[in-house]
C-alpha cells in the first residue's frame, strides 16, 4: 500500500510529537456496541509493505488558508494540544478533489438491487474468497474462537470492501477526508469528524498523515476501516505487535471479526432468509433499518412465511429488495442488523450474506478476472 517513513520530515514530528496537551483516551464506543468488549490493543506502529500505489492527486493550491480548515486546526490545537503551525503547513498539502465530490454523488447502494448484486455475486469474487479463506485459514479459524464471527462472513465483507484486498483505493486519506468535510455540506461534520481521528491516529501510530491512503470516502486497508473504526477495533491478529490492515490479512481479519464482536453479532445464530408473502401484508411491514423489531412468531402470524426452517423465534426485520421482475422479500435477524454497522445499506447487508453463502458453499469455479 504505501510505506511509513522511518524518519518523518520535521513538520510531521511537530505535528505528531509536539504537543502541549495529553494524547486523547479514545472514541466512546456507538450505542448499539455490547458493554463488555474485546481487549483493544495499545496504539503501536505500523510498517506495512509494499509501493505506494498510483495517486489520483489533482495539482492545485493547497486548503490552509480557508477560514473553515483554519477553524478547525486551531480546534485541534485546542482539543487535542497539536502544534497549530504544525498541522497549517500539513494542510498546505492538501488538495481538494472533484473526482471525490463526483464519486460519492454516485454510490454503488443507489442502485436497484438487481443491478447491485452483480457488482459483488460474480464467480471471479467467489473464486477469490474460495482462495482468500483457503490461505488465511489459521487466522480465520484464530478469529472465529476469539470473537465468534464465521470466516465466510469476515472473508465475504474483505471481499465485497477491497476485493480481498486488491482494491483498497488509491485517494490520499487527507485529501479525501477534507474534501468531505469542508466541501461535501451534506455529511460534512461526519467527515470532518473523521479527518480529526485520522489525525488522532497519525499521532497514535506514528503515521506520516500525506501516506495513508483508501477511498474516496476515506476508508483504508483491507476492511475498509474509517479511522474512527481503527482507533476503537483494530486488531492485532497475529500477536506481532502491529495492527497493519493495509497489507497483513491476520490484522485484518481480527479487526472484520472484533468490529463485528463489538456490533452485536450472535455466534451460531441466524443472518437471514428469504420469505414470501401469503395473503394481504402490509407493506409498510418492510424495515429500512433492518433492526430486528419483531419476533418471527409475528411474522409468520401476518402472514410473512421464511422459504427455509429457522430454529426458535429470533427478533426478525422484513426487508424489500428490488429484483428485475418484481420485489424479493427477507426476513432479517439480529445478525444481519450487525453487518449494516459496517455500512448500513440493506443491498450491503444482504450481498455480503449472500457471497458468504457462496464461499461457503463452493470448492473451486474457474479462475477469472476480477
């Protein structure tokens, strides 16, 4: 992915190391996360290897002069005692991209789901995470006993997120994260919130903050994690006192496992089932949520009948998905509502369970692009 410099320019050791105030403690963890959560490992240093991929850097002036970056560096100095001068020079590095703006005005989950799952249902993505899982056995099987989290499900989220990490983005994470949050109104303080944890990881790890780089939402590594996901659930999966999710797939893997640990995910219990319609249903019955708000019992008393068994009554979700010739229906449960943690979409949730589904199932399909 791109190499940590060993020794950074003085600018970044100002920036990293010269602060006035304490290292900040940590995100508080989201709502829907159980209280008692995995150990997190203390911040370490991450080398991973490999060239830098090709940049999509646009030339232009950097940001520091505008009022709003400029409010929020002296934010930062203030908050988290960075050297304000610092973090100025950093950001006169900085450039804003169109092609980040056009990217995320074109997400993938606003297509129909018939369109949707193409994109992630084909035997060449299969055939990779048949392979992925065959070679990253041990630490899947090493996640699975720690956090409770099948290897088809963590291998299908690494795959459907980078392609078993192929494409894991070639944007600067800076440059798209200030992009969106000073250019990007509609979640700007989100992304803005974000490009402070990737500083605050910077700091953390030791990072060069021009390096790191992702997607064109700022999400990096294998799995895709946004920074504020990092500092909470990296993991070190492989004990070698690293959390490298760029290019080590123990560390990712641990991470896809401890995230979905942290998020509610039942060891063993249902994902979801596809179901059918008997009789009159109300359509307003169709969650966008997918939180499990029903038990299944109810379902099935409105009429709302899963194609395969399910054992007990699990709380269940009803969702909508659009296919060519008309709606598909699914009953979801808990399990499915914690992979929409990792991206809330329902055509996400339901994707990912069914190339999970796939890898599970298949053994060997002809090698093709992917």
């Amino acid at each position: 992915m791109y190499r940590f410099s060993r020794i950074l320019v003085p600018t970044f050791c100002l920036l990293l190391h010269g602060c006035t105030g304490h290292a900040p403690s940590g995100t508080t963890v989201a709502p829907d996360t159980p209280k008692t959560l995995p150990s997190q490992p203390q911040p370490v240093a991450i080398a991973p290897i490999g060239p830098p991929p090709e940049l999509s850097i646009q030339p232009g002036p950097g940001i520091a002069e505008r009022p709003d970056v400029q409010a929020f560096i002296a934010e930062m100095g203030r908050k988290h005692g960075f050297n304000t001068d610092a973090l100025h020079q950093l950001f006169t590095a900085v450039n804003f991209q169109d092609a980040i703006l056009s990217a995320i005005a074109r997400p993938y989950e606003a297509k129909p789901w018939y369109a949707y799952k193409k994109l992630f249902l084909t035997d060449a993505r299969i055939q990779g995470g048949i392979e992925f899982k065959q070679r990253n056995a041990q630490a899947l099987a090493n996640a699975e006993n720690k956090y409770g989290v099948s290897p088809e499900i963590i291998t299908a989220i690494i795959g459907v997120e980078s392609s078993y990490g192929k494409r894991p983005g070639n944007y600067r994470v800076i440059d798209a994260l200030s992009t969106l949050g000073f250019d990007y109104p509609k979640r700007g303080e989100f992304f803005r919130g974000e490009l402070e944890q990737f500083l605050l990881l910077c700091r953390d790890e030791g990072m060069d903050p021009l390096k790191p780089t992702g997607s064109y939402a700022g999400a990096m590594g294998m799995p895709q994690f946004m920074p504020s996901s990092f500092r909470r659930l990296a993991a070190d999966g492989d004990s070698d006192g690293r959390r490298d999710i760029w290019s080590n797939p123990a560390d990712a893997i641990a991470s896809v496992a401890r995230y979905f640990a942290a998020n509610g995910w039942q060891n063993g219990a249902p994902i979801a089932v596809s179901a059918k319609l008997e009789g009159v249903v109300s359509q307003g019955l169709a969650s966008k949520s997918l939180k499990p708000d029903h038990a299944l019992a109810q379902f099935l008393e409105m009429g709302v009948v899963p194609e395969e068994p399910v054992n007990g009554s699990p709380r269940a979700a009803l969702v909508k998905l659009e296919e060519e010739n008309g709606p598909a229906y699914w009953l979801g449960f808990q399990n499915l509502y914690a992979i929409t943690r990792y991206n809330h979409s329902p055509l996400y949730a339901v994707a990912a369970y069914e190339l999970s589904k796939r890898i599970a199932s298949a053994t060997h399909l002809p090698s093709t692009s992917p």
